[in-house]
C-alpha cells in the first residue's frame, strides 16, 4: 500500500512497464525516505534540470516489477517529469506535484507556427487498474494527464491548473477507454476541463469543479469515417466557473459512423458560462478549413437534468444538430438557466426530445424561451 509523503509522488504498482523522457529540476535534492521505499534519486537521477534521467525510473521500475510484494517509488519534492505508462496494470499514484513548464512552448505557439509539439504530463496507454489520488498537475505543455486504451481507472481529489489562455491544455483526457472514475476534483486550465474522445464507455464524472476552461466536452468526434463511439457517460453534481462551455458534445460536419449514447448531465451549477449547454455538430475551432458537410455522428439519450445558474450568454441551451442524423431522445428535466435576469433563451436544430411536462417535440431553426423546456 502507499505510504502519502507531503509534496512527494509516490507510484505504487505490481505491474508497471514504462517509456518517457523524465527530467528532474535543480530543486530536487536526495532525500532520505522510509525503509521499503525506492528513492530514485539514489539510482542515480540527477536533478539539474537538463538530464534525462528515464534509467533510474527504468531501473525503479525493473525492481518494483521484480518483487513479490506492492513496492513504493519515491519522487522527491520539485521534480517536474513527464511520464507515459505503457501496458501497466495495477499502478497507484498517491500525492504530489507535476509541473509540465508548459510557459515557453504557449509563448512559442502564440507568435510562431514552428514550436515542438510538446508532452502531455501524464499519460496511461492500453493499461488497467490504475488509482491516482491527490494529484496536482500545473502548467502542462499540452494535456495534463492522458487515459488512452485504458480499463478500470479511478482519479480522486485531483488539482489541474494552467492558465486560461493556456492552449491545448486539457485537464484530463480519456479516449478508447472504459470504466472510469474521476472524483472530486478542480480543474483550471485553458482548454477541456474533461475532454472524451472515440471508443469510450462507462465513464463516471462526479463532484468537480471547473473554470477556467471549456468545459466537460465529449469529443470532438467524427473526424474519420470509421469510429468508435461514446456511451454511458454520467457527469454529477458539477460546477462551471467562467468557462467557455459548460456541457458540450462537439462533432465534425462531415461522415462518420460514430455515436453518442447514453449521456446523463444532473445537478449542476453554472456561474457566467458562456454556452451552458450545447451540442454542436458543425464544430469548425478557428472557423478555417471546415468541412461545411453534414455530421454523420448520431447522438441520442442524452439527459440534462437540474441544471441551473447564469449563462454568459443569452443563449443558455444550444441544441445544433445534424440535419442528416437528427439528435434523438434527448430529454430536459429542471433545467433553469437566467441571462441578464431573465430566462436565458433556447436555440434547437433538428432535435427530438421530451421537455419536464413529458410532451415530445421536433424543433426547427427555433429559438425561443420555451423551446424544450
């Protein structure tokens, strides 16, 4: 079992097979750590902020991998390493600080097209039976912790924080993914607080708090023919703090046998968010290169139960849906959005839907106060 050390990582696991560029900052000194433990610093990692020091977490990793019994690799205090798990199971990341220093490539991006691509944080690839807690993540230079072909994940009393001009700094990431968690957890950044991409199921999002931000957004999906869809996704008991978006499905217009079904949105609270509520399948960011075609991604069951709080906007719901595969089954119980101080309005597009009273209705290019609601 982990032991949680103030201002340390420490990484727990049975299994773990890892590959990443790892550099430790000069603030990273050797520490003395409790018996049982695997200090890397001691195998030889050297903090000065340039030298990669992926051998000493190799060599961790062949030790805790060797042992018969849970092992405990100690990160001290101010390292800053980007670190990617490859086909690992059973790993526990308990406490700690990931800095990314993402400042230098957002400046770079901001006056140039030629930058480096930049790192995600913290990335799981194709693993299983992964628990992080009390995490923090600042500053990444692209997504902050990545879940991509992973199986039975828990995130709890995870902290994110990037500027919101940051870009590209998704909080947490998960695609191609299945049966997981996030808990309890604030997420400031410059992009999606939460961002689920193709292939993903079974996802529960509960008791977070985001802003800055673009919200909680499944996808954008829909940019290749063939894709995996997203069901079962639960967000529950959420706050959106001055974001861009609150609750958002965005889709590509142009052909794809994707999906999305099976969404519930319940019990959340917006303060000054711009589209509280939106589907958008025309999404186009930079409104440049745009397919200008008609989404073939179908979005049906989605629920947006007890939403309330102020929009930014005096459009608080948008529902802009595919002329070709209209949204289906979607349903709007208790939702109470102001603007100004007034009812926020309503937009829907080519939506099927139920309102609270339960009577069924195919909106068209309307936009009114009482549209599904």
């Amino acid at each position: 079992m982990a032991m949680r050390v103030d201002y340390s990582i420490i990484i727990t696991s049975a299994i773990i097979v890892a590959a990443a560029s790892m550099i430790m900052s000069s603030t990273t000194a050797a520490t003395t750590v409790p018996a049982g433990l695997i200090n890397i610093v001691n195998l030889g990692a050297i903090a000065d902020g340039k030298t990669d020091s992926t051998l000493p977490f190799q060599s961790a990793w062949a030790s805790a991998c060797s042992s018969s019994k849970p092992v405990t690799i100690y990160v001290p205090s101010g390292s800053d390493v980007w670190i990617k798990f490859e086909k690992a199971t059973g790993v526990s990341i308990s406490g700690g600080t990931l800095d990314g220093r993402g400042t230098g490539l957002w400046a770079c991006k901001a006056s140039s097209s030629s930058c480096p691509t930049g790192a995600a944080t913290l990335g799981f690839y194709n693993s299983r039976d992964i628990v992080i807690s009390g995490l923090s993540s600042i500053n990444s230079q692209k997504f902050h912790i990545v879940m991509d072909g992973c199986q039975n994940v828990k995130l709890q009393g995870i902290t994110i924080s990037a500027p919101g001009n940051s870009p590209n700094t998704d909080g947490i990431h998960i695609e191609f993914s299945t049966g997981v968690t996030v808990l309890n957890s604030r997420i400031a950044t410059g992009d999606d607080c939460v961002s689920i991409g193709p292939g993903s199921s079974n996802l529960w999002i509960q008791s977070i708090t985001c802003g800055p931000g673009h919200g909680v957004s499944i996808g954008s999906l829909g940019w290749t023919a063939q894709e995996a869809g997203v069901q079962n996704v639960t967000l529950k008991t959420a706050t959106f703090k001055s974001t861009q978006n609150g609750v958002r499905i965005k889709t590509w217009a142009r052909e794809s046998n994707g999906f999305v079904k099976g969404v519930v949105f319940e019990d959340l609270t917006m303060v000054q968010v711009q589209n509280p509520v939106i589907i958008d399948q025309n999404y186009c960011p930079g409104v440049h290169d745009c397919p200008h075609q008609l989404s073939g991604v179908t979005i049906s069951d989605v629920l947006y139960e007890d939403i309330r709080g102020t929009s930014a906007t005096d459009v608080g719901v948008k529902l802009d849906c595919s002329k070709e595969h209209p949204c289906s089954g979607i349903k709007i119980e208790d939702v109470n959005l102001s603007y100004d101080n007034r009812p926020a309005q309503v937009s829907c597009t080519n939506a099927l839907g139920t309102t609270g009273g339960g009577a069924a209705a195919v909106i068209h290019h309307t936009t009114s106060s009482s549209c599904l609601m």
